[in-house]
C-alpha cells in the first residue's frame, strides 16, 4: 500500500515538472515570436526601429519574382508592387554588383538597361538570351551594334504626329540652365525639321539628315524654311513661317545655336548617327515579348552621348505609355537605368512617375543626393514617389541626414548618478541614482556613414513596409548565390568579342 502511495506522489512530482518546463519552454517561444514580429509598444518619444522577419514576411518582399534590392539573410528582398525605385551609392560602392547584375540574371521581364562600359552585357547576354531576344545599341563599336532610328514610332499622316515630333524634338534637348530661354523655340525649329524629314525617301529618313540640315548656312536654312512653309505638311508649315518672321535677329541666332548643339551627337559617320540610320529595333515587342536591350556607353563620354541616352530611353517610355491597350505582360518592364543623371532632367519620367509604374518599373541609379537634386528642382516631389529607396555605402552628408530623419528617433532610457557633500561635513556624502526615458536617433548622420560596405537600407513606400530593412547587399559571385553558377560570363574578357546579337 505504501508503495502505491510513492509511486502516485512521484508520478505526481514528476507530471508537475514536466507541465512546468513546457510552460517555461512556451513562455519563452511566445516572447521569442512576440519579439521577432516587433509587437512590442513604442516608446514615449519615438518608436524607430528596424523591420523584423516577420514584418518582411507579411509584406512580401522575400519572395515574388520583382527586381532584386536586397538580401535579408538567406532571402533576397524584391520589390514585388508599382512604383520606381531610386538607389543611391557612391562610385565604385557595387551598384552592377549588387543591384544592376543581379536583375540582369534573375528578372524574367523585358529590361532596358544602360550599360556604362559594356560591362554589363558582356557578363549577362548568355544569361538574358535565355529568356528571350537581345538587342545590344553600342555607342563604343558602332559596326556591330544593332541600330534604332528614333524616327519610327512617329505616327505619320495621324493626328499624332506633330504631337510625336515635338516629344523626340524634346528630347534631343539636353537641359542647360545658360541656355534654357531658347528651349521652347529650338523645340519648335527641330520639330519642324523631323517633320519636314518624315516625308523624305527612307534612306534620309534619320535625325542625321536632321543634323545635316541644322547646319546649313543662315542663306540656305532660310531658303529651306521657306519651301517648308509653302510645299511642306500643314504641321512644318506653320512652325516654319513663325521662324521666318525672325531671320536675321540675334533671338534666331541662339535658336540656331542650340539647335546644332542638339543634334551634334547625330552627326553622320558618327556612333550615334550609325546606330540610328535604321531600325532592327521594335520597342513594342518589349510588352509583347521578353526583350532585353543594352544602351552601352563608354563613361568618359557619358557627357558626350547624353542626348543618345535620353532620346532613347525616352523612346522606350512613349512608347510603353502607347501599349497600355495591350494585355499587361506578366512582369512589367524594368528600366535599369544606372548613372541616370547623365540623361538629365527627363521629364517624361518625372511627370509620367505615377502613370508609368502600371506599364514598367524605373529603377534609377545615382550617385549621391545632390546629384538628384542638381537635376530636378521639385526633387523632393520625386523622393516622395519613389515607392522603395535603397542606399548603400553613404558618402554625403545630405543622404545621410535624409536617411536619419525618414528613419527616425527611438526611445532609450539613460542612467545618471551622483554624489554631493556640503563645505562643513566632508565625510558624509549623498549619492543619487536615476534614469529617465530619452530620444535619439536610430542611426545618426555619422552612423549612416560609418555603416559597413555590405549593409544598405532599404526603405519601402509604409503601406508596403513601415519601417526600413537593414539588409546586406547582393554580391551576384557569392558562394551564396549557387543558383546563378554558371550563367554569366567575365568582363573584360568577352568586352572585345562583337556585341551583335540578333533576336
């Protein structure tokens, strides 16, 4: 009997222990997930901090097949929703690395990507021929090259294209603040031109036939206007008479001026005016299909070919803007537009930046702040559109206070002790112990800088993520990307091999 009673008490003792050792182990799983999905309250004077695993889970940006921005521990982090995404990194800081390679290698969609040395199309086209047809438009060997004449997707004998003509005229207009006055009326004078050039036989049918005729001595562009204006299309007329009015005059002097600075890069026997003298280019077939085209510049002539670069990236979003009554591809196109201050103030990007993320998803590359805002004068309209900023190895004083500030401060208590004795009683002393609730930055504008070379921050739009992601920057040769093992080739090995590729 008395066995029976030792053995139930010890049963007893033994279920008690078990019973408080799984509630001790459950205690401590549910404050672990408590803590890991960040549902802790915030604090009195700021509630900043970090996204948690969680948090990135429920939102979806570590998985979906958006461009790669990140990588979160085994997990790259994408941007799977519309917007533009802005990165910002200083020279030689990994950008083809960590951002402009790596989509190159995984986004399944159309990309139109500039490409600063060649770099980039000579490491990924096996990659992106897989998927699908690549043109390559090389300003650094204009023999092979394939060609785009920016004169095609002008909508002739429609009432598009005056409308056309002064969109490209627009675009071969680099802006410059010392000749700004004269842009509206250079505009004029090129559109008149590109339409007088439409109705040529096709072989002058480029904007090098527009650069020869820009040129023409004041007595023979005069004449020409002249027959614009009386045997040309109605739309070249009438521009072509409101310049006539004004020869002679020191006003058209600066419009010619600005006009042959406009087309200089389109000088025949040049790069740009032998990849443009024809077309094996069908911008359409990038919603159509999966296309991929490499704008390749060499960068000591970014300066040089930035009215190449803007008229053709500006090209692409027209002519994106036009296919919106075409079924939506299942990845929208990526424009990978690296070092995109040398296109200049692009305004169809600026004022298309809310209606063009439903047809493809920009992603600007710049240097550092300044450089953005040297660009766009409602620069900070432009970071507020920017649905997910990405910096990385931050150098300039203005991207890391930027970065401080849309982070925020978060509460932290400080301690405080002291001592105090009176002039009569040495001996006996007071001490006093406290400490108090305060705020300060989550990271300061020296800890954004001083951040190490393979962390970046990745601040999406708050109904996509509420707080900002410290994340780690892809490295597309890591042994951690196995999946991309040989599937790119080396630069500069390949960089002298033709870039020719036909689709």
């Amino acid at each position: 009997m008395i066995w029976l009673v030792l053995w139930i008490v010890h049963a007893a003792w033994l279920a008690l222990r078990i019973s408080i050792l799984i509630l001790k182990h459950l205690f401590r799983l549910t404050l672990s997930l408590y803590r890991w999905a960040g549902l802790g309250t915030g604090g009195a004077l700021g509630s900043a901090r970090f996204a948690t695993n969680w948090e990135l889970f429920l939102s979806g940006a570590r998985r979906g097949r958006g461009p790669i921005v990140g990588r979160k521990g085994r997990s790259f982090l994408r941007f799977n929703r519309d917007g533009m995404i802005t990165v910002f990194a200083p020279m030689g800081a990994g950008k083809g690395v960590g951002v402009v390679i790596p989509n190159l290698l995984e986004y399944r969609g159309s990309i139109v990507c500039i490409d600063i040395k060649g770099e980039n199309s000579a490491i990924t086209r096996r990659r992106r021929e897989e998927f699908g047809g690549v043109r390559i438009l090389d300003t650094a060997s204009p023999e092979t090259s394939d060609h785009f004449n920016p004169l095609d997707p002008i909508r002739i004998g429609t009432f598009h294209e005056r409308d056309d003509a002064e969109a490209l005229a627009r675009l071969m207009i680099v802006p410059d603040e010392k000749t700004s006055h004269w842009d509206a009326k250079t505009e004029g004078l090129l559109a008149c031109l590109i339409l007088y050039v439409l109705r040529l036989e096709p072989e002058r049918r480029n904007l090098c036939h527009v650069r020869t005729l820009s040129t023409l001595p004041p007595e023979s562009l005069k004449e020409l206007l002249e027959t614009i204006s009386t045997e040309g299309p109605r739309a070249a007329a009438e521009i072509a008479a409101s310049f006539l009015s004004m020869d002679g005059s020191e006003e058209f002097r600066s419009i010619l001026s600005n006009t042959e600075k406009a087309t200089r890069v389109w000088t025949a026997g040049g790069p740009a005016g032998e990849i443009s003298r024809d077309s094996n280019c069908d911008l359409g077939k990038l919603v159509r299909e999966t296309k991929t085209i490499y704008l390749v510049v060499d960068e000591e002539k970014l300066d040089i070919y930035a009215g190449f670069l803007r008229v053709t990236v500006g090209s692409v979003i027209n002519a994106l803007v036009r296919a919106k009554n075409l079924p939506r591809p299942k990845q929208k196109v990526l424009l990978l537009l690296d070092e995109a201050a040398a296109l200049g103030h692009l305004e169809p990007l600026e004022r298309g930046v809310g209606y063009l993320r439903a047809y493809c998803t920009p992603l600007l590359v710049f240097q550092d702040m300044s450089q953005l805002r040297a660009i766009y004068r409602r620069a900070g309209s432009f970071l507020a559109n920017a649905t997910c900023k990405v910096f990385f190895n931050v150098a300039d004083l203005d991207a890391a206070r930027f970065v401080s500030e849309i982070i925020g401060q978060t509460t932290s208590l400080s301690h405080n002790a002291g001592t105090s004795h009176t002039n009569l009683d040495p001996i006996r002393q007071q001490h006093s112990l406290g400490q108090s609730e305060t705020g300060r930055w989550l990271l300061d504008p020296s800890e954004v800088m001083r951040l190490p070379g393979r962390r970046s921050i990745i601040i999406y739009r708050s109904d996509i993520l509420r707080y900002p992601v410290l994340a780690s920057k892809v490295n597309y040769r890591s042994w951690r990307n196995w999946q991309w093992r040989g599937k790119y080739d080396t630069w500069p090995s390949l960089a002298s091999k033709p870039a020719h590729v036909r689709a």
